[in-house]
C-alpha cells in the first residue's frame, strides 16, 4: 500500500487564506505522515521554478507529481490536474494559458477551454471536487467523461458513502494543505494498493475501488484521526475516568 496526499498548496493566491509558505515544514509533514507521493497544486498557476525546489529537497523522500488546482465551469468547480513529473516543461506552458484566464477567485475557465489548453486528456489524471465545495458541476463532468474515474471528497463520512454506492465514483481524501511553521499537520490521505508510485499505476488503482482504502492494514474500517488514534468508521466509543483525556481529545477531533 502506498499512501498518498495529492492536494497539497504552496503558493499565496486570491482563491487562498493568507499563509507563509515553508518548505521545511513540507519536508517535516512529508516524513512524519510517512507520504509516498504528493502533489503541488495551486489555485490556477503552476511555478516551474518553485517544483523542481520542492523536488530537490524532498529527492530520496517521497514522489512529487506537478499539478494545478483548475476553477473550472460556469459554477467555478475546483478541478485537480495531476501530471507526470516527465511532462513537467510541457505542463507548466499549458499551466500559464490558465493562469492568464483566471486572474481573480471569481475567474474561471470554461469546460472547452479548458480541454483546448490540455487537448491530450488521458496523460493527466483529474481529480474534481465531489461532496466537496466548490463541487464542479454536472454538465462539466459530463463533458470530461471517461476522463474522471474519481473525485475529492471533504469528509471520511462521505468517502465511505461513495465507496458503498457503486454508482459514485472512487473517493479519494487529501489533505488540502497549506505547509507553515508551527502548524499542526493534517491526517488526511489516500492509501493506494500498488507498489508502482508512477502516475500510471495510481491511475489504475483510482479506477478500482477495491484498491483504495483510508489506511494500509484495515482498508475502510478504520482511519486516523489523530498522530496517535486510529478510529473506526463505524461506532467509537470514548471511556476513560476524570481527567484521564476525554475532553482533550474531542476537541482536538472537533478541531
């Protein structure tokens, strides 16, 4: 099982909370959450020089994919964009085709724009938001079609939900981070059977719900909800005498 968090920010933009960007603090997040593969998404641009720093420093460490965070439709839809690492100089000319489309938060491109700036769909895997706002619209999906074999969801209640219902494509959970000092990391990632990290073979496995769980030893009985506690998707009792946590650890959950 590999585990991996594709939704991942590094740059300031107007779609984004103001936040300081720290590559150490990415490094640390990447190590300690034991990530097999993240993607740089950022809302609407992709900075070439900025990835092969993330790169460099995280070479040894952990697989980065090349993305962008795409607004997408008359709705304005989040859309993930993940490309291969091989296609980077390709990806980052077509990136900038979006970024000068999309200069404010209420900006977006439309369906056939967008296949116009990446006519070659199936060498990118793309991610919309599904049970997740901005939801990308219907008519959008249908366009890209057979393009899409999985969506972002923003809960472990709804990645179960679309896991039951064979008519929902396959979850996936990321973290929708944004790496700064002295922040606490999230626990939220995608496990993915494969032992091939390519972007290739996490394609195969995203079209196959069985091969994409919320954790590497119980598929989706169980998640992590915290650096140290693992709960069960189904009923989770907390017990413990006075003083011994409860309340501490609620809040922490609540957080």
């Amino acid at each position: 099982m590999k585990k991996i968090d594709l939704h991942i920010h590094t740059i300031k933009t107007q779609s984004d909370h103001d936040f300081n960007f720290s590559l150490s603090a990415l490094k640390k997040y990447v190590e300690e959450q034991h990530l097999d593969a993240i993607a740089v998404t950022n809302h609407n641009l992709f900075s070439l020089e900025q990835y092969n720093q993330i790169v460099d420093e995280l070479s040894g460490i952990t697989t980065v994919f090349p993305g962008i965070e795409v607004n997408i439709g008359k709705k304005i839809g989040h859309l993930l964009v993940i490309a291969n690492p091989s296609n980077t100089a390709d990806f980052s000319e077509r990136c900038k085709q979006i970024q000068d489309n999309v200069t404010s938060a209420t900006d977006s491109v439309t369906v056939e724009q967008f296949m116009d700036i990446l006519p070659n769909l199936s060498q990118y895997l793309l991610i919309p938001h599904m049970d997740k706002n901005p939801n990308v619209d219907i008519y959008t999906l249908s366009m890209l079609g057979d393009y899409i074999s999985c969506g972002e969801v923003g809960s472990i209640k709804k990645f179960v939900y679309f896991q039951k219902d064979e008519k929902m494509p396959t979850p996936v959970y990321f973290s929708d981070y944004r790496p700064t000092e002295n922040d606490p990391y999230p626990i939220r990632a995608t496990y993915v059977d494969t032992e091939d990290i390519s972007l290739a073979s996490i394609k195969l496995c995203l079209q196959d719900k069985t091969k994409v769980s919320l954790s590497d030893e119980n598929g989706n009985m169980c998640f992590q909800a915290l650096p140290n506690l693992p709960l069960s998707t189904g009923l989770n009792v907390i017990m413990g005498g006075r003083s011994s946590g409860k309340s501490y650890t609620l809040n922490r959950l609540y957080d």
